[in-house]
C-alpha cells in the first residue's frame, strides 16, 4: 500500500477518535504532549509518528496499540479505507483534469465523513447501474475528450509529420496496402489473416497483436475501410511510441486507464490520417454552401475516404467544434437486431452539455421518431447497404432544435445485425449562418422526445409506451397544489 494513504489512514482514525472523546486538537495536545501542529499534521496524513509517539498516543487516548497501527477503519470510514487500499485514487486520471492527488487526500482527509457519504453514494449507484472500472474509464476518457472540444492539436502535427516523413499524400484517399507495407517494412510486422476465423469464439474481433512476434491477426471479413483503420491505428501506435496499449480490437478488457487513453490516442491519429482536417474542411465547406441539403452529396463525401462512415462521424466531432466552431454538438452509435423492439445505445459523446437525446439505464423506450433509429429500421427492412437521413428534430419540452445527421449500416460481423452513428447539432443563429440549407423547409422537421415515458406528444402513432413518468409528475402537482390550498385555507 502507499505510504502515504497509510499516513492518511492513521491520521483518520486518529481524528475519530480524538473528537469521538470529544477532544480538540489543543486539548489532545495538553494531554499528550505533543504539539498542535505536529497532531495536524497527523491528522492530515501529511505525517506519520514514531512507535514511542504512538504508544503515547495509545495510553493518552485508551486506545490499543494494535488498533491504531492497523489499516482497518470502522464501518464509517470503511468505504473510504476501501478506496485507499485499492489504489483507485492512483487509477483516477485527475491530472487529466489539472487536478493533484494531493488535493483529493487533502479533501479526504479534511471532511472524512462527507467524502464517505460522497462514495458511498457513487458506489450504490455505479452498482445499482452495474457501473464497472471500464466504465469509469470510458466516461473519464469521454469527459476529456469533452474538456477539450475533442480536438486535439499535438496529434493533428504528428499526423502530418508521419505523412511528410513518409511521403504520404493526405489529398487523395488512402490505401490500406500502404499503409501495411509501412507496418511490415518499418515495423517489422507479419501480418495474418486466416487464423481468427478458425475460431468462431473470436467472431466479433477484428483483430488481435501479439507483441513479442509483433503478429497481426485480421478477421478475414473485414472491407478496405476497416483494413485501413486497423493498420493506422497500429501505426500509431509505434509512430507515438505507445506500449501500454489494448491488443485486441475490439478491445475485451482494460487493465489501467493508461491503456483507455492511449486507446484514444491511437484511434484519434488513425480517424485524422485517414480523414485529413485540410480535405474535411474542404468538403464540408463545400456541403455547407449549398442552398437545399444535398443528400447524394453527402454520400458522395463519405465515401471519397477510405474510412467507415463511423469514422467519419467521429471525425466531424474533431473538425466541426475546431474549424467551424460548432461546439454544440452530440454524437451517438445505436446497435439493433432485425426484427428486435430494442434499441442499443453503446456510444454517446456530448460537446458543451449534456444535449438530447442521450442515454438511459432505465428501460424506457426510446423516441422512435429519432433520425437514429428510424435509419436501422429502414435499413434493416429494405435491405440496402447505406441508408442516410438528415432530420431537424424539436424537443418542446425545452424547444430546442438541432439538425441530425444519421447513417445506418450492416454489421459485418453479426448475423442481421445493425448500426447507426448520428450527429446532431444544436440549430441556432450561428449555426443558421454557418450551413445554408438549414433556411431550406426540404428537410424533415419533427417533434420528438427522448424516452416514451417522458414524451409529451400527445398524437404520436409510433409511440411505445404510455407518458408514465409524466403522468406521475402531474399527478404529484396536482396533489402539491391541492395541499397549497388547503395551507391557504386554513392558515
């Protein structure tokens, strides 16, 4: 354990025990001897007394020796002993933040009591949500990518130093055979692509690396674009010189959140090699200017890369927010089963705030008039390979717009299985100048909700489920404004 959360521990319980006696420091001090400030510094883990300071401590106190060297606290500051012991506070990415550790010991250390009650509270819901250390991890890297406008300058100057120090053209679309050639000639790579489908187990990864023969396995059903993606995010990783890293995609687990962020980093370098921000700029200028939403236009654009149209999503989160600064944005992937009444939300990343729609763990249904799920339905009954919808969606509740953007695809993977990725960006004055079209009435104009249990629409012929929690809400003010008149009454 480190030193210092034992010093922190010992100076914990040395607080309860001194204000349980119902002691001040000054009065502990008189009894024992030692200085004020010497006892402060205990208490606040900064220091850790000598055996002959603890003995004295023990008698003073009438407490036994072996119960104030022990790292055990008592059912109130258990939890917070808890925490110490499984070094969370060392997996806790606060310098991500421009937080010190040294501040959360401090906090801990000052305020014990509300700092349990805190985690206790994080911890009964993080169970009650089956909330894992990979979750942790994931919504860390997510509110990263979010304190930082998901741009990120230093990997945009290495992508254009490794394409300059490679004689990469970034103007036209990329070769996944070029960029395989600079894994096997630079980096000593042998590449694999029969052993993964010997295993049906290994049905949903795309690939696996083997560090010691630096091996490559490739699932064999992969396109061009996802060859691609998964050779440069491999070259980013030695490009960035990264060895606490995930060796399979998609990933199984993550042992330390070094391995998420760096994840990340990889992942962002290849989106930014394979979509140049200069082209990007260039075509959705391009797209922007146009007087009625070009559709075709926009397919057109996706597929001029060698990426997946979820790579391409993800990397408007890069460029609009930087280059157009459109910061009021929301990004969302969707799974879906063919002939399923569920929709998946496993992905979701909002700019600025916390926009709508997002995601919930309650088994509410969500809006079927969303631009996300009705592109999977649509794709999963007519059978096409890329079904795209653009839809200004408008939320009464807070009458907010924002003009969606949604691409369904087939997983290749599993068997009539189905995938949406979906930008949305929030419609104001700004944005109204920024993109022509958005002045055109061509576009779908709907209300929507977010969940069927909290829509107000009273006319919806796709609803799912009756408006339950509205209905309780109204419920519960109708009996407020019943006891307020009685209050008025008989006051």
């Amino acid at each position: 354990m480190e030193e210092e959360y034992i010093k922190l521990i010992f100076g914990l319980k040395l607080k309860q025990i001194r204000t349980d006696k119902n002691l001040s420091l000054f009065g502990l001090s008189k009894l024992s001897g030692l200085s004020k400030s010497y006892l402060n510094e205990i208490e606040k883990g900064k220091k850790y007394p000598k055996t002959d300071k603890i003995v004295l401590l023990s008698e003073k106190l009438d407490v036994p020796y072996d119960h104030f060297v022990s790292l055990k606290l008592d059912k109130n500051l258990a939890p917070i002993g808890e925490i110490l012991q499984s070094k969370i506070l060392k997996e806790i990415p606060v310098e991500l933040f421009g937080i010190k550790e040294s501040n959360l010991i401090d906090i801990v250390a000052n305020a014990p009591a509300k700092v349990n009650a805190f985690i206790s509270t994080i911890i009964q819901i993080a169970q009650h949500y089956s909330f894992s250390k990979e979750n942790f991890y994931l919504a860390s890297v997510r509110s990263f990518q979010q304190a930082n406008n998901n741009f990120f300058g230093d990997l945009e100057d290495k992508v254009l130093a490794f394409a300059e120090a490679y004689h990469i053209d970034l103007s036209t679309p990329i070769d996944y055979k070029d960029l395989k050639d600079i894994l096997v000639e630079e980096y000593g790579y042998t590449i694999n692509t029969t052993e993964l489908r010997k295993h049906k187990e290994l049905g949903s990864l795309r690939s696996v690396f083997i560090p010691k023969t630096k091996v490559l396995l490739l699932a064999s059903q992969i396109d061009d674009a996802q060859r691609a993606f998964i050779y440069a995010k491999e070259i980013a990783y030695n490009y960035l010189k990264i060895t606490e890293r995930l060796y399979t995609f998609s990933w199984i687990k993550f042992e330390n959140f070094d391995q998420v962020l760096h994840n990340f980093y990889a992942s962002y370098f290849a989106g930014a090699l394979l979509l140049p921000r200069k082209a990007m700029v260039h075509d959705l200028t391009n797209l922007f200017q146009k007087k009625t939403f070009d559709k075709l236009l926009l397919l057109q654009t996706i597929d001029r890369y060698n990426a997946s149209p979820e790579s391409f999503y993800q990397r408007l989160t890069n460029i609009l927010p930087n280059d157009f600064n459109v910061q009021d944005l929301f990004f969302l992937r969707f799974t879906y089963k063919k002939g399923s009444a569920k929709f998946h939300l496993n992905k979701e990343l909002h700019l600025s705030h916390q926009h709508l729609p997002h995601g919930n763990e309650t088994n509410e249904k969500y809006c079927r008039r969303w631009a996300s799920l009705k592109v999977l339905e649509e794709i999963s009954s007519s059978g096409e390979e890329h079904v795209l919808q653009a839809q200004i969606s408008h939320y009464p509740e807070n009458d907010l717009e924002y003009i969606v953007f949604s691409s369904a695809t087939k997983d290749p993977f599993k068997k009539d299985q189905y995938r949406s990725i979906s930008i949305g960006l929030l419609v104001n004055k700004q944005l109204r100048r920024k993109i022509n079209f958005l002045k055109n009435p061509n576009i779908t104009r709907l209300d929507v909700g977010v969940t069927c249990e909290r829509c107000e629409i009273a006319d919806c012929s796709v609803r799912k489920a009756p408006p339950i929690i509205l209905e309780k809400k109204a419920q519960n003010d109708r009996i407020e404004s019943i006891v307020e008149d009685f209050t008025k009454k008989f006051s």
